[in-house]
C-alpha cells in the first residue's frame, strides 16, 4: 500500500509560498545566520568539540522527550513538535513496509537536535548542509547569503575542489556542522550503511535532489545515494496536522530500538 506521503508534493519547501504561516521571516533569516556562520574552520571546531561524545549518556527516549520541546526554525513546513515528526517519518515508511532498519532510522533520524539541549543556536543544528572548504554551489537554498561568510573571501576555499581532491568522498568532506554529522557519527557503530548515508546526508539538498558536487563523491557515495533519496520523501511528505498517538505504538518502537541500539547513548 502506498500511503500519503506522495500527496501535496509540490507544496512542500517553498520557501516563499511555505506551509507554516510564520515561516518566511524566520526561515529566511535563519539562513542568513546558518550561511553567514558556517565556516570550514567553525565546522573543525564543532567535530574537535562533540564528536569525544562525552558530555552525557541518555536513553533514546530521554532524548526524544528533550526533542518535544523544539521548533525547528529552519522548516517552512511544520511547527508540530519533533517527536510527532519523527513517528510521521517513520510510521509512512512501516505502512509502506519499509526495511526495519529504516524505519528506526525514520524514528531517530532527527536526535542529533539535541545539540540545543547544550546550547547550540539553532543555525548551528538545522537546516539544510553543505560542503565546507570548497566552492558554494548556487543550488543551495538562500545561496546569496554565502556572501557573508568569511570563507568566501579566501580564495584558496573557493575553487570548485577547494581543500579536497578530486572524487574524494563525501566520507573526507567536512559538511557544515548539525545534527546531521553529530547523529551520523554517534550511530556509526550500530547502523547499516544505507541508513548511516539517510541520516548523515538527509539535509544534503543540493546533492541528493539537486546532483551538484558530483566531483567530490566516490562510487559508494553514488551507490548510496538512491537510499537518501528514498529516504527522503518520508521526511518531507509525511508531514501533516494529524498527531500520531506515542502511546499505541510504543511497544513498537521499543523492541525496535532494543534490536539495534544499545539502552543508552553516548552524547
Ligand atoms: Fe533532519
Ligand atoms: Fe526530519
């Protein structure tokens, strides 16, 4: 059965037209700050700083729960609380009978949002990402903001390669800092491949829709590509008004969670 997640496609992510009645200013300007602020070296920073992962342990649950009290600023599309997102994602991807793996993936996809809980501004946690180091491609969304970043005043990052070589891998490529990266790297032990790609390049717009920077990815990053893309319909579509109820799928979630995660996570 395919369910509705195919539904309203086209009147989703428009940012001048978008689904939130509040979202124009605020996505708008936070991408201002999310370009402006991103640097390579703030990118190298943020790595040397979170990804020790020893700042504290939680269950996935306690790090749900601390998700439901966030609104992502950077999404034109829903002001629901993070948790009823999550189990949307995840919940279209079981009706569809989706692999196992990637329906928990739907259901954590979002965790590395935590990095609010310590403090981080939300430019530095959502949104869209993108290659640091290198040239900006224009396919990024508000790509007029990269002006403002200071990288883009220093020729050497500039080039279409900048401090990366030619078919290196996304693997070698420091994208800009959020939860993206910081979840990718906290699951890298526990995960397939297939589901480590959806949450580490979920946010990668400009190369899983748009195809750009072609010229940093290997063959694996082209063979995991489709997995990102169909990973992201789900994230994108599900989205609607009807709260999911946690209470009649919980057991659900919790023998899912138990099969490939350990009880707690390092944070
Ligand atoms: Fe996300
Ligand atoms: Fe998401």
């Amino acid at each position: 059965m395919m369910i509705v997640v195919e539904e309203k496609k086209s009147t989703y992510r428009d940012y001048a037209a978008p689904q939130r009645s509040d979202a124009v200013d605020t996505v708008r300007e936070f991408y201002r700050l999310n370009h402006q602020n991103q640097t390579h070296d703030f990118v190298l920073k943020k790595k040397a700083e979170y990804l020790g992962f020893n700042r504290t342990t939680m269950t996935p649950w306690a790090a749900l729960d601390f998700l439901n009290t966030l609104v992502d600023d950077s999404d034109p599309d829903t002001a629901l609380p993070q948790i009823d997102h999550l189990l949307q994602t995840a919940e279209a991807m079981r009706a569809n009978n989706e692999p196992d793996w990637m329906v928990l993936t739907g259901f954590i996809h979002d965790i590395g949002k935590v990095l609010c809980l310590f403090g981080e501004p939300q430019w530095a946690v959502v949104g869209d990402t993108f290659p640091t180091g290198c040239a900006y491609s224009s396919k990024n969304v508000y790509s007029e903001f990269f002006a403002l970043n200071p990288d883009s005043q220093r020729p050497e990052l500039q080039t279409p390669l900048g401090v990366y070589s030619e078919k290196c891998g996304l693997e070698a490529v420091h994208m800009s800092w959020g939860h993206d990266e910081y979840l990718y790297h906290m699951l890298k032990p526990y995960l397939p491949m297939p589901a480590l790609y959806m949450i580490r390049f979920h946010s990668f717009y400009a190369w899983h829709r748009e195809n750009e920077y072609q010229h940093l990815c290997n063959a694996q990053d082209d063979e995991m590509k489709p997995w990102v893309q169909r990973f992201n319909p789900y994230d994108l579509y599900s989205k609607n008004p009807n709260r999911p109820k946690l209470a009649d799928v919980k057991p659900y979630y919790e023998d899912l969670l138990a099969k490939y995660l350990p009880a707690e996570l390092k944070f």
